[in-house]
C-alpha cells in the first residue's frame, strides 16, 4: 500500500465521527487517533514518532 493510499484510509476513518455529526473537528472526537497526530491530550496512546512511508510523512 503506497503512503498517499494509506493517508487517504487514516484520513478517512478520522473524519467518520464528523461526517456522522457527533463532532465538527476530528480531534473532538476523544477516542481518536486524529487526537495523537494533532499532538493533543489523548484516552488512546499511539506510537506516531517517526511514521511515515517513503518520501511521505504521516
């Protein structure tokens, strides 16, 4: 899976909460993992340091 595809599904599973209008800003949303790539206060942790694919950060 190439970075642009796997960006476009992270993307997408982060914007759910708000096209089904429990929220307006994915990071809203307290059980998402938006949360950790927008370096908020989060209920789930992640690893993110250092990922990325190729020439394509995440």
């Amino acid at each position: 899976m190439s970075g642009k595809v796997l960006k476009q599904k992270i993307d997408y599973i982060h914007n759910n909460p708000v096209e089904q209008s429990f929220v307006t800003d994915p990071v809203d949303w307290k059980y998402s993992s938006a949360r950790n790539y927008a370096d908020n206060e989060t209920v789930l942790k992640i690893d993110n340091q250092g990922m990325h694919l190729g020439m394509i950060e995440l």
